[in-house]
C-alpha cells in the first residue's frame, strides 16, 4: 500500500524547489489564509527569496483569522501576527500593501473550512489578473485547474528545524518552560524525580510564542504528528514522541509549555511478575485495571503488556487522549478527543479486537465505555490515577452498578516507582460481611483479595444506603486508632456529622463495633439518612447512649 501522506509530502517538496524561480519579478500576489499562517510572506521576505511590487489582501481572510482569534484557535493568533509583520515589511521593502474584497458572511466564516473564503480568495486573484500564494495543496490543484498564476509553497519544518528537542538531556522525561521563569526540566527516574535548571536566562513571551508557532507547525506537516485538542488558551500536541500542553492567557495566568517524552521502554518480563500474575496477564485477564500516581510508570507496563498482546496474534487497539503510547505499528491507536464515545464503541465493535487499552479512564463517559466494551465481550486494559489500588476500583463506584464491578474488573494491577507493587483479583460472593455474625445480613459482597496469596483485603457491599468499601483485617492485626473529633447536626432526615480533623475516608464504630468505613466530603461531611440500616443503627446507639465513635 502506497504511503499516501508522504506521497504528498514529496510531491510537495518538489514543487517548492520548482516555485522558488518564481518568488521574484511578481506584479500582484493575492495570498490564501494558509499562506498567512504558515507565515510563508515573512520568512521569503526577511530571506531576500521574495520580490513584488502589490501585495492585495482580501477582507475575508482577515475575518476569518478574526474570527479562529475569538474562538481561541492559535492559528488565528499566529496569522494576525503575520499581517502585523507583514504590514511594517512593506515599509521596509516597499510595496504597496492594499485589503479587497467584500466582507464574509456569517455562514462563509461558519463553513470556511468547506472553500468558501478560498473561492472569494480565488476570484479576487482573477479579477486582478494577479498570482494567488497558497500553502493549501486543493486550492493550488483548484487554481491550476482553471488557468490561475499560482504559487504553491507547501506548509512544511523537517525534524531537524525543530528547536525543542535540543532542550532535553539524557534522562530528561520532561522541559517545563513558563514565562519569566528559567526553563526547568524533570529528571530522574519513576518515583523519584528532581527539578533542574535547563539555563540561567528566564524565558519571555516571545520565546514561548515562537516555539508554539513551532510546535503548531509541526504539527500540520511533520508525519506521526497532530493537533490532539486545540481549545481556547490550551493546545495538546503530538510531535513524534513528544506529547505537549501549551497554556496560555486566559486560561492560565501566563504561557507556559510542558513538553513529556517516555524515558524508557520495557518488556513485560523486565518487571519480574510472580509466575501466578504473568500467567493471569497473558491467559484469563479480560478486564484489567494499571493505576498508579502520575509519573510512576503505568503508561510504560501498558505499553509492554500492548506489545505481548500484539506478539500473540491478538487484535489489539487503543483509546488514548493524547495518542502518545510507544505502540507496535500492528495496533491501531483512536483519538477519544476526536470522536464521540458512541462512535468509537461502534467503531471497536465492528473491528472486533480481542484487546482494548484505554489510556487513559478519566471521566464518566470514560468508564461507561469501558464497561460496556468490556461487557460486550472486549478484553479491556484500563489507565487511571490513584494513590493506592483500592482508590482504583473505588472510582467505578457509583459509575457502575456494584454487582457488575467483578464482570468488568477482574485484575488491579498497582504501579509505584516504575515496578508492580501489588495485584489484586476480584470476585463476587453471597456471605454476611467479615464482622456481621446474623445470617439475616447475607447479601453480595465484592471481594478483593491479594492475587498472589489469596489473602482477602477488602469488601464491598451495600449497608442501607451507603456502598461500603471495608478493609478486612486479621483481630490481632487491629489497633485502636485515634478518634476523628466531630459536630452532629441532626435534620429531620438526616445525621450530618461535621468533621475537624482531615481524613478521606472514616470508619464509624458503636460502642467499638465497627459498622462501616465512609467516605468524606469536599467539605468534610458524612450525611447518612435516618431511613437508612446506618441510620437506624444511630438512632438506636443514640437512645441507648453507646458510643459513636469515627476512626
């Protein structure tokens, strides 16, 4: 199969070495809105490569940038900075720089990407009896198809223009750059890493702005490079292996670039898994989870588990927003930013992978579609942050129902500092809670348990209205904890306690007994309803004056 896009890029690179005779001697030169952004007027001015005596701008392309400025678009910005540029050249090199054309209409602007403004662009340059410019491949083909004077100098910066690359060192994972601020970068390894001084000049605007017009352009004409979200004052880039976030007013209070590259690439056996775990990895696990803190290494695992996945034949594709997985060309990565969920769930079911890596399960509709591929029968490998493996399987809590987590999930796997610090499994039981003797208080339980032992850690289950997550330990292994210090507000249907002292979780206990480990607010709250089993249990600790303790 023939490489279509470095067809393109070839062809491209020849017509430009055609086009440079042409660059002097010009009359009149009308260019298009690419032209104006790849800054394609500046460069062969200030090079002495470009000569004319008119340069005749039309009115829609001015609206237009205008209009890509005020949604926040970055190529909006670079192009008003080309016609700034442009304007103060003209004194410099006199010509005679003139805008034609009528005004936009509000739908041209709305649909300029389908050749609207391009058609206008076009007819101006024939009225005029002028040369058109362009950098855009279809206009120059449209122009040259109806007798035009065009010049066609593609969009383009090799590898070796690139200027940010050179900023890291040999072990550097990532450069921070921010305005007034002395360019920094990461290094070290996973778990522990240091800031470092990169120079001894602090970086300005203009700097930050010059490498995000480098970065922008990169994107548009370098291969294995995109623009993954452009929003209004953020852009999330793609160059090679490097992936990058640019910040800027308003957004952020100033610009700032962090530009991430991976550090290293491992094989699954370098992490040296328990032959039990290894076996489960590559044999039964269908639905599992890699958490870890950020910059701890669960990319890296993913990566090498895609690869023996791919190794063995396997169909194998992934989610990913940024797409900056290391991958084997043999897996097919998709753009969660650049399709709706419900098109890449069709898309997924219809190709059929045996395996999907969804890098990485941040929001709702994240887990929603993880759980339903996973349910309709994809084997699915999930990214997510957490501190601890539990906090990975406490985020599908109330995403997904309780009893369905064990069909989704049933292999944690817990990064820390770049190797595997703990696994768990999953499985579903009909039992009283550990702690609850009444066989009234049957009902299911999720279990999780220490895949390499067999050791079980916690439970899940429903308590009245509350879903509880309870480490289970051994009565010899429980110590007294402090107390929480606390204010009861009592509503007509709620028990709300109000808490002093910090804690993400607390475990309310009856006369030492404990009952269930709760969750607490933003605001350090815990609000349990009267009607609830916890409720009652209060109201009835409450009248017969037990001690109500939180730990």
């Amino acid at each position: 199969m023939v490489d279509t896009s470095k067809k393109i890029r070839r062809r491209s690179r020849e017509e430009l070495l055609k086009t440079n005779a042409k660059l002097t001697g010009i009359n009149k030169l009308v260019p298009d809105t690419s032209a104006i952004i790849n800054q394609v007027i500046s460069k062969n001015l200030a090079k002495g490569k470009m000569k004319f005596k008119e340069l005749i701008l039309h009115n829609a392309m001015l609206s237009e940038l205008e209009n890509q400025a005020n949604s926040g678009r970055e190529i909006g910005f670079i192009g008003l900075d080309e016609l700034k540029k442009i304007r103060v050249l003209a004194v410099r090199k006199k010509f005679k720089l003139t805008f034609a054309g009528d005004e936009p209409t509000i739908e041209e602007i709305k649909f300029a990407k389908k050749g609207g403004i391009d058609s206008k662009i076009r007819r101006l340059a024939e009225d005029l009896k002028a040369t058109m410019l362009t950098s855009d491949m279809v206009q120059a083909e449209v122009g040259k198809a109806t007798g035009m004077s065009v010049i066609h100098i593609p969009s383009g910066i090799t590898d070796d223009e690139l200027t940010f690359p050179k900023l890291f060192k040999p072990g550097y994972m990532s450069v921070h750059l921010k305005d007034k601020v002395v360019p920094r970068a990461k290094s070290g390894r996973p778990g522990n890493w240091e800031f470092v001084d990169i120079s001894k000049k602090k970086m300005n605007t203009g700097d930050l702005e010059k490498i995000a017009d480098e970065i922008i352009e990169a994107a548009r004409s370098l291969t294995d490079s995109f623009l993954e979200i452009e929003r209004k004052g953020s852009i999330i880039a793609q160059i090679k292996n490097y992936r990058i976030v640019i910040t800027r007013p308003p957004l952020s209070n100033t610009w700032e670039i962090t530009i991430v590259r991976p550090i290293k690439k491992l094989d699954l056996n370098e992490y040296k898994l328990d032959d039990k775990v290894h076996r489960r990895l590559l044999d039964r696990a269908e639905g599992v989870l890699i958490a870890g803190a950020p910059g701890h290494g669960k990319s890296t695992f993913a990566q090498a588990l895609a690869k023996v996945y791919a190794e063995q034949k396997k169909v194998v594709k992934s989610l990913e927003s940024p797409r900056d997985l290391q991958l084997p060309p043999e897996i097919t990565q998709l753009s969660t930013s650049k399709a709706s969920h419900q098109e890449l769930k069709d898309i997924l079911l219809l190709t059929r992978p045996d395996y999907t890596l969804y890098d990485e399960v941040r929001d709702a509709p994240d887990f929603k579609l993880f759980a339903d591929l996973r349910l309709s029968g994809v084997g699915m490998v999930g990214v997510v942050h957490a501190a601890n493996p539990i906090d990975a399987i406490q985020r599908f809590i109330g995403k997904v129902e309780l009893g369905m987590i064990p069909h989704i999930l049933d292999t944690v796997i817990f990064i820390k500092n770049g190797s595997v610090a703990k696994v768990f499994g999953l499985k579903m039981n009909v039992k009283c809670p550990t702690g609850m003797n009444d066989k009234d208080l049957a009902r299911p339980v999720v279990d999780i348990y220490d895949f390499e032992d067999g050791t079980l850690e916690y439970e899940i289950y429903t308590f009245g209205d509350a879903t509880v997550v309870m480490p289970v330990q051994n009565k010899a292994e429980r110590k007294s904890q402090a107390p929480l210090r606390y204010r009861l507000k009592e509503s007509k249907k709620y028990f709300e306690f109000y808490f002093l002292d910090n804690a993400r979780r607390a475990d309310l206990t009856i006369d030492g007994e404990v009952l269930a480990t709760l969750p607490l607010s933003r605001s350090r709250e815990i609000r349990i309803f009267k009607k609830s089993g916890l409720g009652k249990a209060l109201l009835e600790a409450l009248s017969k004056r037990q001690e109500i303790r939180f730990e």
